[in-house]
C-alpha cells in the first residue's frame, strides 16, 4: 500500500535512505527513525482497513446483483425444429432436432428418394427443406439380372430368372453344374457297373458311394455318377460351395476365383493378400491396397497450390495446409487437413452398417472446438451413403444402400469445426471403396 501522507512518505524515503548508508551525518537519530515507523505502521494499518471495507462493499453489491438476475425470468429454451418421422416406406437417421444438426432419409430397397437426403435446423425453428418422399421404382429398369437373366417384377422386390449355367439372386454365379476338368459327356470315369450278388432267386445290384443305378436291377443296369453340384443347386437347396462346385466321379470339390484360395472346410473362400508377399507387386513409388480378390497401387497426391494456399505431404496418407496469412480468408476456409482411405467391401453387403468414423482430438493446452458439423461434399456415390453425428466429438459415414460389385466408389467427408458458432477449420476425408464382384 502507497501512504497518501507526504509527510509519511518523506520519512519513508529519509528512512531508506539512511540504512542504505548509516555512516552519513544527516540522518536522523533513533529517536527519529523509531517514530518515523510507527507512523508508517499506523499509516498502513489505516489503509489497509479501507481496502477490506471496499472489499466488503464489493461483495455485498455482488450478492445484490446475483440476487436480482436469478429473480429474473427464466432463459427461454434453445430453439428446437418440428420432430420428423422416416418417410413411407423409407428411414430416418438423426433424432435431435436443435438449430444446427442434421437429420438424413434414405428409402428401402424398391424405392428411391424424392427430395433432399439432408435437411438441418434453422435458428427461426424451421427445417432448411421439406420432408423427402420415397416413390416405388421398377428394379427392372436398371437391367439388375446378369448374364442374361430375365427380372420379374414383385411386390417391392424383384426376381432374376437365371439361364442354365448360371445361379444366385442376379444370376452372378456359375451354376454348380461344371463338368470336371477334361470330363466330357459319356466319360466312362462317370459310370462304371454295378456291384451284383445273387440272393436265392432274385439279383441285388448296387453303386459305390455317390453314384447310382441307373435302371432296374437288372442284367441291364448301370451306376452313373449323381452330380451334387446339379442336385443341390436347385432352388431352396443349400449350396455345397460358397462359389463354385466341380462334379468329380463319385464326388465333387469346390473352387474359388482368382486371388482367392480354398479354406480347410473345403467348400469356404478366403481372400488372397497380395501385399502382404516378399514380393513387390506395385510400382516404385506407388503403395499396394489390398482387395477382395485382388489389389490396387495407390499414390495419393496432395493439392497443388494456389496463391497463399499450399498442401505439404505429412505421411503417405494425409497432407496438411501450410499456415495462412492472417489476411487471407480464401486460404483459411479451405479444408486444413485432407487424408486419404480405402476399403474393400463385398457385394450384397447387408446395410445400414457404418463404414468410416471421423472425430476431432484438441491439442494440449489448447481449447478445442465446441461445435462440429459433419457432411458428404463429393465423390461419384452420393446416394449410397449418409454421414451423421454418433457422438459430441464423431461423425459416422453409414452405407444405406446395398452395393454391387465389380466398382468403385469415392466419397468425401468433412468435417468443420466451431467455436462459439464461429469457424475455426475443416478437414476433409477422402475414402474410396473397393466393390468386390462376390459376397464373400
């Protein structure tokens, strides 16, 4: 505390003045110095009084006021949209309806959306659209049976009538019908005769396991192979092989597309990982994917710059934007970082199922954003996915519609962050996704 008295002050500065050198014949005596200090210690003791009845001031105008605002009315609530059902024959993803979030549609299979697949909450209460629609479409239209297979229209589904040779939903499959490899109709391998003994009267004739008489038992009869592959491939039946099923005298074995091999249950295919051999399959320079039957040289490339905006490559899998002028906008709302992904999927895969999540982490020390907003901004497929939020911090790229396979699609998700409803950054995910040709 300063003294206000300039006689205090005067002593004080004497005071100092005559301990810093003691020697000095113009200081003042004991006598003095000693009154000198217990002016300053009543001096201070008077100050300080004051500052802890301003301090007591203080807080009781304080508690007054705390007093007065909670007496006020209460905050009106966070403005909130109209609840939204799924649409017929449809379904909805989102169930929180407060400014800012977003809620998804997409329709069921036989159906397709009439609308936006995404609407949000405007601060006044309303949606940014109305509710889609889902209107019935003929899957025929889309030639879905292949390898000339016929579609028959039904009641929200349709059915491929399969030529011979061919099997499964879309008549995708070799029927399980091969003939061995280097077997032609009539190979004596296929039949061969009859095991006969003579009872009494009668003669009993019979066949070796997996095959069977073709006749009476009689002088004339024959054991010709059963064909398995034809006998359980008919409809309703259980299939022998998860692919394809090669009739063998007596028997039959299973086979598996290229860049698949044949697992220990005989029947089950397992895909080959061709990166993960001694041998380098991709080009220098370039990185191997791993696929359902096969596999992709991947070289994710980072943008090139413009202006104050550039990308430098921090792994071989994400770029990250050099730091932006203060004054420069046009660089600041481009996305900070873009990472690259890739999956392999099988055909039919059963949906929804949730792909890709995306979240955000703060950096110690450093307050994180208290708000995200997550979305698909590009790519080839749009329709097939929707992204919403699982949680406070992650956003989840959900595949609603069944996919067929040999393609490939991309799709790019964002994901911007907020602090207090002002933007901070945004990063882009770019996935692509690899569409094997089988279900399995």
């Amino acid at each position: 505390m300063v003294p206000s008295s300039p006689r205090a002050l005067f002593l004080l500065l004497l005071l100092l003045a005559c301990l810093e050198s003691q020697a000095s014949q113009n200081c003042l005596s004991k006598q003095q110095l000693l009154t000198a200090i217990r002016q300053l210690q009543q001096l201070l003791k008077g100050q300080e009084a004051r500052f802890t009845e301003a301090l007591r001031g203080a807080r009781s105008r304080l508690a007054a006021l705390q007093r007065s605002v909670s007496r006020l009315a209460p905050d009106a609530p966070q403005a909130s949209c109209p609840p939204l059902n799924a649409p017929p024959d449809g379904r909805k993803f989102g169930s929180k309806y407060l400014v800012d979030h977003e809620v998804h549609f997409t329709c069921n299979p036989g159906f397709w959306l009439v609308g936006p697949s995404s609407i949000a909450c405007l601060p006044n209460g309303t949606w940014t659209a109305e509710r889609p629609r889902c209107r019935e479409i003929s899957e025929c239209t889309s030639h879905p049976c292949q390898h000339g297979g016929t579609c028959v229209e039904g009641p929200n589904q349709f059915r491929c009538l399969c030529p011979p040779g061919r099997t499964g939903g879309r008549c995708q499959h070799q029927a399980q019908t091969a003939a061995p490899e280097g077997g032609v109709a009539g190979d004596p391998a296929f039949s061969r005769a009859p095991r006969c003994a003579q009872v009494e009267r009668a003669k009993h004739c019979s066949c070796e396991a997996g095959f069977h008489l073709s006749s009476a038992a009689t002088g004339d009869g024959w054991c010709q192979d059963v064909n398995e592959c034809e006998l359980y491939g008919q409809e309703g039946r259980p299939r022998l092989c998860i692919h394809a099923c090669v009739n063998t005298p007596g028997s039959y074995r299973c086979s598996c597309p290229s860049g698949y091999q044949t697992l220990a249950d005989g029947k089950s295919c397992e895909d080959v990982d061709e990166c993960a051999g001694l041998q380098q399959v991709c080009p220098r320079g370039t990185m191997c994917i791993n696929t359902r039957g096969g596999f992709q040289c991947v070289s994710p490339e980072c943008p090139e710059g413009n202006g104050n905006m550039s990308y430098v490559k921090t792994s071989p899998f994400q770029c990250e934007r050099n730091p932006c002028p203060m004054d420069s906008r046009p660089c600041r709302n481009t996305p900070k970082t873009i990472s690259f992904h890739y999956l392999s999927l099988p055909s039919n895969l059963k949906t929804p199922i949730t792909l890709f999540r995306m979240a955000t982490a703060s950096a110690p020390g450093q307050p994180g954003p208290n708000s995200l907003r997550f979305g698909i901004v590009g790519g080839n497929s749009r329709g097939h996915f929707v992204m919403q939020r699982s949680d406070r911090q992650t956003g989840e790229l959900i595949l609603v519609q069944t996919l067929e396979g040999p393609q490939t699609l991309e799709v790019d998700v964002d994901m911007s962050e907020y602090l207090d409803r002002s933007f901070q950054a945004n990063h882009v995910s770019k996935v692509t996704i690899f569409v094997s040709p089988y279900d399995f």
